[in-house]
C-alpha cells in the first residue's frame, strides 16, 4: 500500500483576509532598529501563518519620521557619489 502525504498551506486568498494596520511613532526611535521591526511587519514574518512566497504582509503607517535618531555618524559620513561614464567623471557631494 503506498503512503500518500499531503501538504497544507494557505492560498493567496486566505493570507491576505487577515491583514491588520499599524502605526509606528518613529520620534526618539533608532532608525536602524525601527526599519528593521517595520520590515518584519510588512513581509508578515511576525505571523504565524508566514510563507515567504505569499504577500501576507499588513499595512504600516509610520507617524513623526521627523524625529527619528541617528546613532554614531551617519549624517555626517553621508556622501553622495554621481559618474558621468567618462574617466575622472566622478563627482561626491557631502549631505
């Protein structure tokens, strides 16, 4: 007698009835850490549910980014960099 197996996993449809919004306050919140906790909520990675080939993600609104920290040097290391495709072409602009 052969052992069938059967798998189950969700369809695109039932991933998606679920969907939730949340707002996230960025003032005084580490930019790094506070992208990477939006990140997580919008591929759905936070479900129980997660199957990284469905868009089961929920919606974020972020509130105050005006006031999200940089920690270290990051504004001040930022640079810019533009080449024209000619040699010596290329130009760095400081934020």
């Amino acid at each position: 007698m052969p052992i069938t197996h059967t798998t189950r996993s969700l369809t695109t449809e039932a991933a998606r009835t679920e969907r939730r919004w949340y707002v996230a306050d960025a003032d005084g919140q580490v930019l790094g850490r506070l992208a990477t906790r939006i990140a997580t909520v919008l591929r759905g990675k936070h479900k129980p549910s997660f199957s990284p080939h469905l868009d089961a993600g929920d919606f974020v609104i972020v509130i105050n980014a005006k006031g999200v920290r940089l920690t270290g040097h990051k504004l001040a290391d930022k640079t810019y960099v533009r080449h024209s495709g000619y040699p010596g072409g290329i130009r760095r602009a400081s934020a």
